[in-house]
C-alpha cells in the first residue's frame, strides 16, 4: 500500500479510538489545572544534572499503549501527567519518587499544537481474564511547537484536536481545564526539551514498580472500551 493509502488507514483508526475516548469521557466535569508534572526515580534526575547540562531532552517513544499508536517508535517527546486526584495533584506515583514541574503557561501558548495520539488501559496484573468497565483508562496526547519537525509529523499521522473545544485538555486564554473523569488519566507528550535549571524537585511515595517500564505496557486486548475493529 502506498504511503498516503498507509496514513489514510491510520488516521481512520485513530478516528474511531477518539471516539471511543471522547464517549468514555462523556461525563463528568473538568478541574482547573495550571501545570504538568513528570514523576521519575532521583537517579533520573541526578543525571540529567550531572551529564546532561541539566536539560531534560525528549526520547523515543517506546511501544506501550495501542500496539497501532503512530508515535510508538517513531516521535520523540517527554511524558507528563496532568490529571488530579481529588482537585489536587496525586501525593504517590507508579513512575518514581521525584517530580518536577512545568507551567502549562510556558508549553501551551498560542504558538502550540495539541493532538490526539492514543486511548488505552493496561493489562490487570491479577486476574488476567477479568476485563471491567472500571479499570483505569488512559488518553494521550501530543503537545507540539507550531512549524518543528515534531508538528509536521502530528499533523500527518495523529488528530488534531481544537484547544478551546475538546474533551480533555482545554486552554482559554490564560486558563487550562482538564477532565475529571473516574479512572481517566490524560498523560501529555511534549516533543521539546525541558531545561531544568531553577526547577523545583519534591519528593512522592510511589505504588507498583516505582519505575516505568522498559519497552512500555501494551494495551489490553478485549476491552470493550478501548478497542476498536482492525481496519486493513
């Protein structure tokens, strides 16, 4: 098949995994939220400040999520979450103990381009049979500067989504919401280095493995709410 035949299929699939994001998060209401954080294990940071000129530079995305996810292996960016937990930012994390900050203010101006890349829920780690409408779900998106490289290749293979008028992460003016919704988490890619200089580290418990995992969590197969018919 032919590139642009390729990217027609992909797109087509990723229109039906919006769909079925936007109607998993149908209801509930949005949380005023003014910054992204990153949690990862001290040593991570240690040595970003020793050996990186204290620059957080994006990396490859691994394969976790939807095994069709177009940026699996082929976009660069940083994970950050932005979900609260009861109006305020969750105290523990699974990725590890040290969080960093950034202002949303500073990565979604005007100049930003916002994408949808993926809707998922990971594999339980007991009872692999059991497949419920409760278990936590997550969306991805991508946070772009307007003209790089990182954009052009969104604006071929993902959604873009319009910012003052989606159902996960809005800016209006100078104001951010993001959705609260039970057992959703809006995680975002940002595809630019993050200098760390001036940042602000603190301390988090952790649960689960305390660490990502290498090579990433595939997305469960079988669940109703997240999947979609393969389209060849």
């Amino acid at each position: 098949m032919a590139e642009g035949g390729s990217i027609d299929v992909e797109k087509e699939y990723l229109k039906k995994l919006l769909r079925k994001a936007e109607d998993h998060c149908s209801k509930g209401s949005f949380d005023n939220v003014s910054i992204l954080f990153r949690n990862k294990p001290s040593s991570y940071f240690d040595d970003i400040r020793q050996n990186h000129n204290n620059i957080m530079e994006p990396y490859l995305k691994d394969n976790g999520g939807d095994q069709r996810c177009p940026i699996n292996g082929r976009l660069k960016g940083l994970f950050f979450n932005v979900t609260l937990k009861n109006g305020s930012l969750p105290n523990m994390s699974p990725f590890g103990d040290t969080r960093v900050k950034v202002q949303l203010s500073e990565v979604f101006d005007d100049s930003a381009k916002l994408y949808f890349a993926d809707f998922y829920c990971k594999p339980p780690r007991r009872s692999p049979r059991r497949i419920t409408r409760t278990r936590a779900h997550y969306v991805t998106l991508v946070l772009t500067r307007s003209g790089s490289e990182a954009d052009s290749f969104c604006n071929m293979h993902l959604l873009k989504l319009d910012s003052c008028s989606n159902k996960f992460l809005i800016k209006t003016f100078s104001t951010y919401r993001t959705k609260d919704c039970p057992r959703v988490h809006v995680e975002v890619m940002y595809t630019e280095a993050v200098n760390m200089t001036d940042r602000d580290l603190s301390k988090t418990g952790t649960f689960g493995r305390g660490h990502s995992t290498q090579g990433g969590i595939g997305k469960t197969v079988g669940c109703s709410m997240c999947n979609v018919e393969d389209i060849s």
